[in-house]
C-alpha cells in the first residue's frame, strides 16, 4: 500500500491518499471517499471522479407506474411481446459481457 500511495503522490504533485486509507478503500472498510480522494485517485488511475462513487441504490417502483405497466402490456399481442422479449434479452446479454 505504501508504495501505491507514493506512486499516487507523484502523479499528483507531491499529494497523495495514506496507505491506511487505500487499504480501507480495498478492504471495504470505507464506504464514502472524500471528493479529494476521488480527485487523486481519478489522476492516478485515468478515470472520471465518478468512477469512484457506488451506483445510486435503486428504488423500488411505484404502484401507479406497476399499474400503468400492466396496463400497456395486457393490450399487447403475443408478436409484440415477443419482440420485446427479444430486446430484452440482447439488453442483459450485452450487460453481462466483459468490456474489451
């Protein structure tokens, strides 16, 4: 850890993340990075701050989207749902596949 601190300290002129929080940061220990940590962190490793931040949690959907929902889908025909089946399904794969 020691030596990626200083490593990130030279790409970041002379500021750097402790080798203590690097390891919280790996270990899990730290759920929240401060903006400057992300900041040195974005500059070491080529990566947009955002890179560093967890997907917001998703909310669960409401009972009148579920109801408008169901609504489009029960005047669908079986060609339709078919397609969107399809959609569907190239959507998850390509979401499962490593990117280059």
């Amino acid at each position: 850890m020691l030596r990626i601190s200083k490593d990130i300290s030279a790409v970041n002129d002379g500021e750097t993340v402790s080798h203590a929080q690097l390891h919280n940061i790996l270990t899990g220990k730290t759920e929240n990075i401060s903006e400057k940590t992300k900041r040195l962190l974005s500059r070491f490793f080529e990566k947009r701050p955002s890179h560093f931040c967890p997907p917001p949690a998703p909310s669960p959907p409401d009972a009148d989207f579920i109801n408008a929902l169901a609504t489009r889908i029960a005047g669908l025909d079986a060609g339709q749902i078919a397609a969107i089946k399809q959609i569907i399904d190239l959507v998850s794969t390509h979401e499962r596949e490593e990117p280059p």
